[in-house]
C-alpha cells in the first residue's frame, strides 16, 4: 500500500547518526540533502522541512517498521536508544489487542518522532 514514510528533522546530521544506527546501515542522501532507507521496497526517509519552518512530530502519529523476529526487534529498539532514541511506552514484548498477537517496541526519534518495531507471529 505505501511506497515511502518521510519525517521531517531539524537537524539532519544527527538524525543521519540516529537512523544509520537505528537501521544498522548507512542511509543515502540525495542532491537536496533528504536520507533513505530502503527494506522490501518500501523508503524510509528524512528532510528538513521544504517550507523551511521547524520540523514536528505527528501529535498521534506512529511509523512501524516490520520485523521477523522479536530478536531483531529488540536489536532494532536497543540500537536505537544508544543512538538517541527514547523508550516510550510499555517495555518491549508481546501485546494482545483486536489485531491479534504482536511484539511491539516504541521509541522516539531525537526529533520526537515516534517509531514503533513490530513482529506478528502466525496467528
């Protein structure tokens, strides 16, 4: 359904070091300055802002990133916090809720963005 997720940052050099770690890979920037990250054709992307105001995060907005396992999401969680990051909400583990069995862990971004690692076993 979606092609590409794009935050914005006040500070790209920093959210360059945060989302490198976060991924553990080293994103691309194109000739305007924006970062990607690409994951089973889906982008993962951040600019500043082009009306040039300062960049916020969405007030109830969250970016999930698919995982296989809860292994790699802790990994995904943990890389994150040493990178900036902050934990938010309940520790990482499974939830159950109206969309079945998930392993969820949430984190803000250093601009505030909230950021979500999922894993949904079989159900």
């Amino acid at each position: 359904m979606f092609s590409h997720v794009m935050v914005g940052s006040n500070d790209l050099s920093r959210a360059k070091t945060f989302y490198d770690a976060l991924f553990d890979k080293e994103g691309r920037a194109d000739e305007k300055g924006r970062l990607s990250y690409g994951r089973r054709g889906a982008v993962f992307m951040v600019t500043n802002p082009i009306d040039g105001r300062p960049a916020v995060p969405a007030n109830g907005g969250t970016i999930g990133f698919a995982f296989d396992s809860p292994e790699e999401v802790d990994a995904w969680h943990k890389r994150g916090i040493a990178a900036g990051g902050t934990a938010v909400e309940d520790p990482p583990g499974y939830r159950q809720n109206a969309f079945g069995k998930l392993y969820l862990a949430y984190l803000r971004d250093p601009d505030g963005n909230k950021l979500c690692g999922l894993y949904r076993p079989e159900q």
